[in-house]
C-alpha cells in the first residue's frame, strides 16, 4: 500500500512514495512481497496482451496493470514453489518463462506458462558437453520473433543457448 505508480505521482505532486514492505515468508495477499536475500531479487517483466506488470515471488508470480498499479491476479507454482531466480515474457503472446525453486532444487529447469498462467512446459538446459551439470541458469531473455535466450553455467564456465519458445527446439 506504500508504493506508488507513476500515475499516482503525477497526479498528485505531494504524495509521499516509500519502498514496499516486507512481509513474513510464505504471505498471499495481493501486493504482498517476500523480498529475496543473498543475491536473487523480486524480478519484474512487462509485457503481453494486456501488458502486464510481472513480478516473481516467493512461490507465485504476481501479476498488476502496468499503467495503474492495479492488482490483476497470481500464478501461484507448484507446491515446492521456492523463489523466482528469473523471468522473462514474450511482448506479443503473454507467454511467460521463468525459473524458480528452493536452493538444491532442479537449477536447469525453465518452466513455461501460456497467458492465462497456465504451465505449459518444462525446458531443460542441456550442458555443452556429455556428462557435465548445469549448475544454474542465470539469465533469461525473449526476442520479439519468439527466442529464448538462456544464459547458463557449468564447471567449466558460463554459455549460452537460444532456443524456439513454441517448441523447445
């Protein structure tokens, strides 16, 4: 409730604006933010149909009009949830790809979710080489044609893959 708009502020010139409140881990309400410590962030993409504010949570991704702040829904993940580590959203389809997890969990996994928030799909991230891990993925971004770039690291260092979004190729 502390945090204001652009909108907000332009119309009112004297409102005071402070950062958003903390809550306890494991909080629902609408606009309610885990913060995330020791390096990950609440990560936030704009973009879609509708062009959507998305911010990456502690077990959901929260979902707001981007012009007026409005509150407009969750996609809550599943039951291990974890925090989001990285998100990303395709302008034209809404689609939105998205890491997320509790530490030691599956960190080469990108999960997929149409418009509607509905999971689609699991992407791997394969390592360059047969028989390394990938240890985390630590970058996602998606191009207007539909790519999805993902930026990985293994032992031996960081790489990069581009993938379809459509189909995983």
């Amino acid at each position: 409730g502390n945090l204001c708009t652009e909108k907000e502020v332009e119309e009112n010139p004297g409102v005071k604006c402070t950062a958003p409140a903390p809550v306890l881990p494991g909080a629902t309400e609408h606009g309610a933010f885990h913060f995330a410590t020791a390096g990950t962030g609440n990560l936030l993409a704009v973009g879609g149909e509708h062009d959507l504010l998305y911010v990456g949570d502690e077990s959901r991704v929260q979902e707001f009009d981007a012009k007026t702040g409005e509150w407009k829904g969750d996609i809550p993940l599943e039951p291990t949830g974890g925090q989001v580590k990285m998100l990303a959203v395709d302008e034209e389809t809404g689609d939105l790809y998205l890491t997320y997890g509790a530490e030691g969990t599956l960190p080469n996994i990108v999960h997929a979710f149409n418009a509607k928030g509905e999971k689609v799909k699991d992407l791997e991230v394969s390592p360059r080489e047969r028989g390394a891990t990938v240890e985390q993925v630590s970058g996602l971004a998606i191009d207007s044609k539909g790519h999805l770039a993902v930026s990985a690291l293994e032992p031996k260092g960081p790489f990069g893959l581009l993938y379809d979004a459509g189909t995983g190729h």
